[in-house]
C-alpha cells in the first residue's frame, strides 16, 4: 500500500487558515496543537497516521459550510471524519488539509413510525437508530460488526453492510434520503420520505463516495418492523470447501436467510476464547444461518435449512432454543475481529467479494497464498452474499512483516476480480485499494470516474487521493503499461 505523500503547509498559509477558522468557528471547535490532533491521525486502518494541519468539529450546518468557504478560499483539502471506524484509510487526515469531523451531528431528529422512516443527522450511532426505534416495534436492518460505535453518515460514505445485508441490503437499499452540502457549502437534498424520485439516481452515486463529492449532513433512512420470530441456525464442518457447498444449496433453494455467516477454525478458536459462545472448536468451518418472518414462516424453513445442511455434510446441526443463545451465537461471530486481535500483535483486515460457487475454491486458495506469504490468516465472512473478510495476522515490529501482509492483501484481492467479484463489499476503497482498483478498471473507466467527481467538486478539495486512482498512480503501482501508444492494464489470470 502506498499512502499519499505528505505534504505540508507553509507556515504562513497555516497560520492564516487558523486564523480565519477561528473567526467563523467556536474556540472549542477548532483545533491546531499537536496534542489535540493526534486522536485524529488515523481511522481503523491504524498502519497508517498523519497529522492533519487543522481538526475542526462543527455542529451546525451554517458552521460546516463557513468551514468549506474558509478552506476553498485558501485551497486546502478537506478530509470528512465520521467515528474513525473505517478500515480502508478513507479519513486518513492530509497534513497540508482540515480534518472536518462531523462527531458533533449527533442528534436523531425524527421518529415517523406511521411512514416507517428515521431522520438523522451523520454523526448519529448505527445501533443507537434500532433503540430509538425500538419502541415502537421498528428497527434499522444494516448492522457493520462496529455497529455500536460507526456513525451513519459513514455507514452512507463506505455503503456498509453487516451480516443481515443478505436479505435487508446494504446501507444504499435502505437510505431514503439524505442533505448534503458540496465544496461550494451549496445544500442539496437528493431523495426524500418516498420510496422514488424523478431524475437520476444522485442518491445511490452519493451512497459509498467516501467523501469525495460532498459532506453528508442529514440521512432519512427506512425503518423495518420487527420480525415475529427469529432463529438461528448452528452448523459445524469437516471443511471449508463444505461449508461453501452449504451456502450454495440453500440459496438454491429459494431460501434467503436473514444472515448467513461463515468462520474458519482459527476463527472460530479466536472467538470462542473471548466470547464463550459454545462453538464447536474442532470444526473446520461454521456457519451461521439466521432465519426471520412468521412463526409458521421460520417453523417451515427451520426444517428445510436443517435438512441442507446435514446432505450437505455438517457434523453437527444445533438451533438456537431461546433469545439468549441466540445473542451468544452471533455475539462469537461479531467479536470475531476483536478475538484475532488477542492472538495477533497485528492483523490486516480484507474485504472482498466473490461469486458464492466460488467460495471453496477461493478459500482454498487464500490457504495456499497463506503458505506463500509465511503468514496466517482467519477468515470470517458473510457467505450469503459473498462478501470475505481474510484476517491477515502480522506482527508489525518485525522487519517487513506489514509490507509483506500488505501484499498478500493485494493478492487476495486480484484473486476476488479474477473470479469475477470485486475489491470491496462494504469497507470501502480509501487509500488501502488503490492498487486492485486499477486491476479492476480500466484507463477509460478511471477517467470517467474523475470526470464524475470534477462535475461536484471542479477543485479537487474533497477528500483527494482517496477511492479512485489517478492513471499516475496506477502506472506508479505497476498495474498499467503502454502498448501501441495507448494505456493498457494487463489481464489478471481467470479461473
């Protein structure tokens, strides 16, 4: 991974910025001291930290756009900030650039539990929507693993998912509306409180832009009623390649579960060691298979779901008899990144996404790339819809050790695009998937990609280096040559 290069302001112009952030913001909000900006250095992608020149944390929207004005005024970039839970750099600060975090746009502004809808503002906690909402038996369907921690407004940057994605979308299938405001503090509303709107789609193009066309201040999202029922399905595995299988016949069937999730042995130790959740730790793979609707509906696809996958080999078969081990099921699998993190000094955290008919395939071949690289790695994905997430376990302060997990990363995912699936399922591109991104477009969608961004943002200011590659970069990485007068980038082997 090759972050971007620093790049400092000149003292003067630095100075001059603060200055005049100072005059449009509170004392409070603005910060420039060392030690005041260095919990902003990174986000969850922590191999990488940077001072930005300034962190700035508005709580209003007059505010944030007095801070668009001040940073176009003086062109400096601005990074927006949501949690800090991303895990592909997109918030890593930019010396020469302002920090905006939107920390302080907490507030959720209206339940309508008539319409089934949620208005909030960007810096307001995933989970904390399904709590307000709870009584009025209403929820919010997309839940990332960080969910009690990750903000919506990055939910709507990253498009993140969670493991109910399978059956309830990711973050774009469950946006309705959101405000935003572009480098020019110019507000826009895309979408609303209906299901559609007239015109093109702005609101998907905005779903999973990372930052990079306008500042997301307000998110209207649709709430789901509570299921009847809930249960959840345990089952254990003599291998992988199985467990894949298993996948693939229940979706073959017609079955879309709530949650379909899958974890590797070394997984399934990590976890079970934190949590206790009663994991069988001698299986190869689990999986996880979460059913929802009526009493009658869950009664019926207990029995089929049951029976898939014992003729699909599992060795064991339990279903969750109450709430609570319900919880506990799903408790072991959403600390699972935590658990790694007690065995490990490091990991590096993927995300890719595959065709399901080649889970097996490719999982075996992650073993074989694991052998290559002289590193370990647990996997832990939600297997329903393809979406892998490799734990690539390192240590850090040994000589090479991050360069060389950092590669099996990459390699990881020009596996994902040479099967025919992508680079990212819901972490988002930022700095960390430069690199596979030119594996999986060409020159010419590239350039329309930065055309794109020109169109909302014609200074570049937003976010820059993040998401999309530049040509440049991708001839820096290696994954470009010229053949006949023309950029080509070279064919990754098919399976």
């Amino acid at each position: 991974m090759n972050a971007p290069a620093e790049v400092l302001l000149a003292p003067e112009l630095r100075r001059a910025l603060i200055a005049d952030l100072r005059a449009a913001l509170p004392a409070t909000a603005v910060l420039a001291e060392a030690e005041e900006l260095h919990p902003y250095e990174c986000d969850g992608l922590s191999a990488y930290r940077r001072l930005p020149a300034v962190a700035v944390l508005p709580e209003s929207v007059e505010q944030v756009q007095a801070v668009l004005r001040v940073c176009r005024e003086h062109g400096v970039p601005v990074v927006p900030r949501g949690a800090g839970t991303g895990l592909s750099g997109g918030a890593l600060p930019l010396s020469n650039g302002v920090l905006l975090g939107l920390a302080r746009f907490n507030r959720i502004l209206a339940i309508d539990p008539d319409n089934r809808i949620a208005r909030v503002q960007p810096g307001v906690r995933n989970l904390a929507i399904s709590e307000a909402a709870a009584v009025h038996g209403l929820y919010y369907a997309p839940d990332p693993s960080s969910q009690i921690a990750c903000s919506i407004g990055g939910n709507v940057a990253e498009n993140s998912g969670g493991v109910h994605c399978l059956k309830y979308g990711l973050t774009v299938h469950n946006v309705l509306g959101i405000k935003m405001l572009t480098m020019d503090g110019e507000l826009l509303e895309l979408g609303g409180a209906s299901l559609d709107g007239p015109g093109y789609d702005l609101l998907a193009l905005m779903t999973g832009s990372e930052g990079l066309l306008g500042i997301v201040i307000e998110v209207t999202v649709r709430l789901l009623p509570k299921p009847e029922r809930t249960q959840v399905l345990l089952a254990a595995y003599a291998s992988v390649e199985q467990a894949g299988e298993a996948v693939a016949a229940i979706i073959a069937n017609g079955i879309i579960p709530a949650g379909l999730e899958m974890m590797d042995n070394p997984a399934i130790r990590a976890a079970e060691d934190f949590v206790h959740a009663g994991y069988p730790v001698e299986a190869e793979a689990i999986l996880l298979c979460e059913l929802d609707g009526t009493n009658a509906e869950v009664s019926e696809a207990i029995m089929g779901v049951r029976e898939l996958l014992l003729q699909s080999g599992a060795t064991e078969v339990r279903t969750a008899t109450d709430e609570a081990q319900r919880q506990k099921f799903w408790a072991g699998r959403k600390g699972a990144f935590p658990a790694v993190g007690r065995i490990s000094p490091d990991y590096y955290c993927m995300d890719g996404t595959i065709p399901r008919q080649h889970l097996g395939r490719v999982l075996k071949r992650i073993a074989q790339l694991s052998g290559e690289y002289g590193l370990k790695v647990a996997n832990v994905f939600h297997a329903g819809d393809g979406n892998l997430h490799p734990l690539i376990l390192f240590d850090a302060n040994r000589e090479g050790e991050l360069e060389r997990a950092e590669a099996f990363g990459t390699a990881i995912l020009d596996l994902c695009v040479a099967v025919g699936g992508t680079v990212t399922g819901e972490h988002g591109i930022g700095i960390e998937k430069l690199a596979p991104m030119c594996s999986q477009f060409g020159a010419a969608e590239l350039e329309q990609f930065h055309a794109l961004k020109a169109a909302f943002d014609p200074a570049g200011l937003l976010n820059p280096g993040k998401a999309v590659p530049t040509l440049h970069r991708c001839a820096e990485f290696g994954r470009m040559h010229v053949q006949g007068g023309e950029l080509r980038f070279p064919e990754l082997p098919r399976f």
